[in-house]
C-alpha cells in the first residue's frame, strides 16, 4: 500500500477473489469418473482451457461476474485464474492494482491518527 499524502491517493495490490455457483456445469458424472480426491477438493484449474480475462486478451466462455471499482481513479486487472470444484462451483481470483481517490484523510492529529480507506465495489 502506498499512500501519497499530498493528492491523498492511495495505491495497492491485492487478490479480489469471486466464488459462486453455477449448475450447469456441476458435471456430477465427470467427478464421479475421475475419481481423484486430491481435484475433487482442490478443483480444476480451467484459466487455459476456457479462456480468462486480462490473460492474452482472451474473453471467458462462460459466464464470469462483471467488477467496476465505482471510486477507483485507475484499475489494472493484471493476473486471473479460474477454478472449477464439484458441484459447479466457480473460483476466480485476480491481481488488482488500484488507484483510490480518498478525499477525506485529516492529518491534524499526525503521528498519532489513523484512517480509514474504503473499498466499494459493484458486480452485475
């Protein structure tokens, strides 16, 4: 985290991770067939196969929720991987690098305040 305290900007990285399910692919057969313990908890790493946003400008097969960061200045979605579990169950992580316009910082108490940086975001 990196916070410029004259355009009170703040930049960081983190992992935004996405799980959700969809039964159309709980594919109960296939799990079944496979009969590997190990994928079966662990689930298959799918980013290659069906294609992920942000890796080789590919676009997803599949369904994939839609992220905007309303409050962001700037957002890179660098890194994805997709996971698919049993039960159609979907998990997606990306590497975000943001931006963050936080207009309300107040250093009248400096050494010793401490602030709050708030993070909203919208999924259709």
């Amino acid at each position: 985290i990196n916070i410029d305290d004259i355009t009170s900007v703040v930049t960081f990285n983190f992992f935004f991770r996405l799980y959700w399910t969809d039964p159309r692919f709980e594919m109960n057969a296939f799990w079944i067939a496979l009969n590997d313990t190990k994928l079966a908890s662990n689930g298959i790493d799918i980013t290659q196969v069906f294609g992920a946003q942000g890796i080789n400008g590919t676009i997803p097969l599949f369904w994939v929720p839609d992220l905007f960061f309303p409050d962001a200045i700037n957002t890179d979605l660098s890194y994805s991987y997709f996971r698919l579990s049993p039960g159609g169950k979907f998990a997606w992580s990306r590497l975000v690098t943001m931006n963050l316009l936080q207009s309300t910082f107040n250093y009248a108490s400096y050494p010793s305040d401490s602030h709050t940086i708030c993070l909203s975001y919208i999924s259709y």
